[in-house]
C-alpha cells in the first residue's frame, strides 16, 4: 500500500517542479540566474515584482488579457448554450456532419487564420481591442464548448422538457430557469476550457493588438534587450500568469470531475 501511494506524490512532486522552479526564479536577479545552479534566491528581491505592479505596460497586460478573456468566455458559453440543445434534441439534414464541421475549426491551428483575421479587423476598425482577440477565439472555443455542453445536455431526459411544456413554461423560461441549472456542470466546465484556451493562446492575441489591448503574453517579449533577457522579470511575469488559471480551477474543480465522469472531457 506505502509503495502505491508512494508513486502519485513523486509524480505530482514532478509535475511541480518547475512550477517551483519558475517561482523560485522570480526572486532572484539574472545575474544570479546566469551564475549557476541554485535550489533557493541566495539574494533574495522583489524588485521583479515591484516593476510588474508600478509599470503600466506590464500590470495592463495582465488587465488587457482578462478583459479579452472574460468576453470570449461569455460570448463562447452564450452561442454553445443554444446550439449544443439543438444537437442535443434535434434531428435535421447534415446535423451530423455540421458537428463535425465545428469540430475540424478546433483542430485547425492559429496560425492558418492570423491573416485573414488581421486583414478583416483592420478593415472594419476594431484592430487592437478587446473584442477582436475575443471574437476571433470564438473561432476555436465555440465549436469546443457546443461538444463539451452536448454531452451534459445529452444526460437530461427529454421528459424534462415535456414536463415544462405541460406546465406552461415558456421555452426561454424552461431553457433559463429549469434546463440550465439542471446542467450547471456542463456549462462550468465549457467556460473552464474556454477561458483557458482564451488565456494561454499567444499568435492570435499578438497578431490582433498593437498597444491599447497588447496582452500579458505579447509584453513579455519586451524583456529582450542586446544585453539579454531579464530572466528575473520573466519569471515574476510568468508566476503572475498561473494565477489566474489556478483560480478558475479550484472553483470548477468539481465540475471538471464530473466532466471526466460523463466522458465529455
């Protein structure tokens, strides 16, 4: 039993390690990142922190990605909520191929779309803006929310809705009051990955901003000069950036498990 048990903490111990080490890093100069190998700061300084929280290019990074993020999110669950109860209740002509049409947008990679997406925002006036990292993540996070929101939706029986009917529920009542809390879960879990997904992609929300919406990942390339990274910087920078993620899953923590569960996730 003491060997079983034994084999998980050695590979979360693993897997935490460079999260240690990134953590580490960020209280040390890069004078003595550079100088060698070190388990603790020996000089220990929050000056890389103290440069991300008084330096407007760096803490708006930080707001910018957020703010993009949150729309995305938003505007990802409130399209998949309604097409995913169409797949889910629905037979029609193709249905079966248009899902599958969303499906081939989320394997597509980023890069293939940064033109267009750059050429058409341009031409339209909304380059560099919140709502254009925003919409074009939608691209991507759509097609995965509808599939993740299907599976959920697929689990109520569809005597629920008949029920509502005979009761005199509305169907945008039914679906706001009844449906949707009854797959809380699914639209927990659809909105973790959005977010995710929203957070950590790079090519697309630097190609799309310029300065007014530049987010945290595009500012983080600033710490290049002709002397070197600062490595220091960079690392505080890149600590800051787990935060936010840390947090959205300890508050969906269970819906993931559930997620796992009905093999939607």
């Amino acid at each position: 039993m003491k060997k079983r048990s034994l084999v998980p903490i050695i590979y979360i111990i693993f897997l935490m390690l460079p999260i240690y080490w990134l953590v580490a890093m960020s209280f040390k100069t890069t004078n003595e990142i550079l100088a060698g190998f070190s388990l603790f700061p020996q000089t220990f300084t929050l000056d890389a922190y103290r440069t991300i929280f008084t330096d407007p290019t760096w803490y708006w990074g930080y707001i910018n990605s957020i703010l993009y993020v949150s729309i995305n999110t938003v505007i990802s669950i409130a399209v998949a909520l309604p097409a995913a109860y169409a797949f889910s209740r629905y037979r029609f002509l193709g249905d079966k191929h248009l899902f599958f049409w969303l499906l081939t947008n989320r394997m597509a990679p980023a890069a293939v779309f940064a033109l267009p997406f750059f050429q058409l925002y341009s031409a339209v006036g909304i380059f560099d803006t919140h709502l254009a990292v925003a919409l074009a993540h939608c691209l991507f996070n759509i097609p995965l929310a509808v599939w993740i929101l299907e599976g959920f939706m697929g689990g109520v029986p569809k005597e629920l809705d008949e029920t509502a009917y005979v009761d005199g529920y509305s169907f945008p009542r039914f679906f706001v009051s009844i449906f949707i809390p009854t797959i809380k879960a699914g639209v927990g879990v659809a909105a973790f990955f959005c977010f995710m997904f929203s957070w950590v992609e790079l090519l697309l929300a630097k190609t799309l901003t310029a300065v007014a919406a530049k987010p945290i990942a595009a500012t983080m390339t600033k710490t290049a000069s002709s002397a070197g990274y600062e490595l220091g910087l960079l690392a505080a920078a890149g600590t800051l950036t787990i935060i936010p993620g840390a947090i959205v899953i300890y508050f969906v923590r269970n819906y993931i498990a559930k997620g796992f569960a009905m093999g939607r996730v």
